[in-house]
C-alpha cells in the first residue's frame, strides 16, 4: 500500500485488501439462502455497529443519495409536509428531494452567504419554533456530519425537541457512520442514513437506512411515491430475507467483511479513536504549516478538514502537485471552491502515510506557487 494513492476526499474512501478481497467471494444469486443469510448478518451488524440495536436496517444498492431519497420520500405521509435543516450542500440536497418528488418543505436556514451559512450550525431552537409554526410537519431532515464544511450539526438536541411531537427524524448520517463523536444511540433519530463506504470502509454502491419502531411504522403509512426507493417494499422483502431488485451482491460481501473489520479493531470506540488521533496529527501538521482551518474548533468534525488555499496556489495546481506525491485532496464545494480545500482522513490509510502529508503538502505548496 506504500506507493498507493491515499484517498483524502471523502468518499469513496481507501478500502483494505481484506475487503477488496472479499468482492472474490463468489458469484451469488441473491434468490438463494445463502444470500438470505448474507443480508441477515448484515442487518443485524449495521445496526449493532452504530448503537441502535433496536433500529431496522434497510439496504439498496445505489449510492449514499440513494438512501437519502428513501428516506424523505418514505417519511412524510400524503398530505403532509418535511421541514429540512439546511446549512450546506447535504441539508440542500435532502431539501431539493423533497421538492423534486412534490413533498411540501419549509427550510431552517442560518442566514447569510454560503461561508456564514455553512459554518454556522443548525439552531436547535429554530427547528422547535419551525415546528410550531408548522403544525402539518410529519418529517425533520438534518445532516449529522455536513462535509460540505466538516461541520457537526447538534443532531441530539434537535432529536430531543422532535421526539415531543409525532414527528419522526430523518438524519443523513453518511458522513458520520463510525468515524463522528456523536454516538448515534444517543439521538432519537427515527430514519438515520448510510453508505458502505466512508466512515464504515466497505466499498461504495450499497447504502442503507436504518429505522426505529416509530420510523418502520411510518415508512408503513406512506404512499409509494417510487417503485425503486419505496422503503416499505424493502422491509417486506428483506424481512424475508429478500431484496425486492438485483442488489450489489459482491459489494455486501466487502461491507460483511469491513464490518467484521469494525468490530475487531474496536467497534464504535475503536474506530472513532482512531479518528480523533488522525485529526490529531493531520491538524498539527496544518498548523505548522500555516494552514487554516475554517470551521470553529467546537464543529469540526474528526474527518473532514476544511482550509484556507494558501496565498496564490491555485486548488488545481495544490490538487496536482500532491496527486504526484501520492494524495488526492478535494476542492471546496459550490462558492468557496476557489478559496478552500478539503482534506479527508476516511477509510483505510496506514499510519506513516498521513505522517508523510505534511511533508507532501509543504513541497507541494512550494511547488504550486511556481
Ligand atoms: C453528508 C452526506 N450526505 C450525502 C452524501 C451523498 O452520498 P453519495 O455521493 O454517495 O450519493 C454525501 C457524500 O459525500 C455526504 O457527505
């Protein structure tokens, strides 16, 4: 792995040779048992993984969207209506789904620029008074972990203000599976989004969503408003120990196998110590370096660091040089790609290799200013 790419965006995320290996394990059909018993482990894993052993889990094959969009169109009864949290290109996204598929969304939004908005973070109270005033709410959608920034969103007070009413909470969590502070079993959250990859090291292309009691029965009372993102199709089949369309099979495979990886270095504990050391050290290394980092310390989440592009280095240039010496950094989303850029300590990366960035990326710097 030592003259790899390492993967410093977030998702799709360096994988372990285990879990390559394991999209070996054979051809399958997913109408077998032994698929059956596949899904079976994998559905009592993901939810035991984050905590919310109580939670049923739904897999589709499709990407983190995917699972998204299950989720806000499955949540809101006819008639009724979402409220979306949104500060940064997920909130957006989760607000834009709704729109797309005729669901009626009020939006809590800081105000401000893109820069102001998306650095602030969601207001708890602002989701109570949004819900007063709009009593036909049947669904709240909010972003754990926004990557647009590396933010942290208060997901447990907004979940503690949502659970005094018939609400159910929807939390795209694809960002902060394993790898975020926030243990997801202290949020009330009804619906909480998935991917494989990112934070739990499986291979992109299966996502999931996981329900409470009170999130399956919901799922149960809404109309069908697609025939391949309709979560109540899903519960029936895989409660079955079926998927109602040809799922990824060899991509469950390598989430079987990096879950097994999950629970052996550690589970929940494990994996988000490890994170927390890698922002540790990564972030030393910025600071060194003269980088800042956007977001306030109190936000910033353990994976995602956003900063500032130094002084005339231009991100495509930064992106290049540091590709050559064997990092793929990312660039800053929509208004802010000009001025910043991410870097991302997802997935599997040795050691010495996130040692090395900062040397990498102060040649790199040295190299782009030309
Ligand atoms: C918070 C969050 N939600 C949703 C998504 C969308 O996932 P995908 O690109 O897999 O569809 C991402 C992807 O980076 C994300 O970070």
């Amino acid at each position: 792995m030592d003259d790899e790419l390492i993967l410093l965006n977030p998702g799709p995320a360096c994988t372990s040779q285990r879990v390559k290996d394991a999209l070996l394990r054979g051809d399958l059909c997913h109408r077998e048992p032994e698929f059956g018993d596949l899904l079976a482990r994998l559905r009592a894993d993901l939810p035991r993984a984050l905590h919310l052993p109580d939670h049923e889990a739904l897999l589709v094959t499709g990407s983190g969207t995917s699972a998204m969009e299950m989720a806000v169109i499955s949540s809101v009864r006819a008639g009724r209506e979402i409220l979306v949290v949104d500060n940064g290109v997920y909130g957006d996204r989760l607000l834009k789904i709704a729109r797309a598929n005729g669901i009626t969304a009020h939006v809590v939004r800081p105000d401000g620029d893109d820069l102001t908005r998306w650095t602030t973070p969601a207001d708890p109270e602002a989701v109570r008074a949004a819900l007063a005033e709009h009593p036909a709410v049947d669904a709240v959608a909010v972003v754990h972990h926004e990557t647009t920034t590396g933010l942290i969103n208060p997901i447990a007070a907004i979940g503690a203000i949502v659970a005094e009413t018939d609400a159910v909470l929807v939390v795209d969590a694809i960002s902060g599976t394993g790898n975020e502070d926030q243990d997801l079993g202290e949020v009330g959250a009804d619906i909480v989004c998935g991917t494989a990859n990112k934070g739990l090291h499986g291979l992109p292309g299966i996502s999931f969503i996981l329900c409470s009691a009170k999130g399956v029965e919901r799922v149960q009372d809404v109309p069908a408003r697609s025939l391949y993102l309709n979560a109540a199709s899903y519960l029936k089949g895989q409660r079955e120990g079926n998927v109602p369309f040809t799922p990824a099979v060899q991509v469950c495979y390598s989430l079987d196998e990096a879950l097994q990886e999950y629970f052996e270095a550690g589970g929940f504990a494990g994996r988000t110590k490890l994170y927390r050391e890698r922002a540790e050290l990564v972030r030393a290394g910025f600071e060194r370096l003269g980088l800042d980092v956007l977001v306030r310390p109190d936000l910033r989440s353990n994976s995602v660091t956003m900063l500032h592009l130094p002084e005339t280095v231009t991100y495509d240039r930064l992106h290049d040089e540091l590709k050559a010496r064997g990092y793929v950094i990312y660039a800053g989303q929509g208004s802010l790609s000009s001025r910043f850029f991410r870097i991302c300590t997802m997935g599997e990366i040795p050691w010495h290799r996130l040692e090395d960035l900062e040397g990498a990326l102060s040649q790199s710097i040295k190299a782009a200013r030309g």
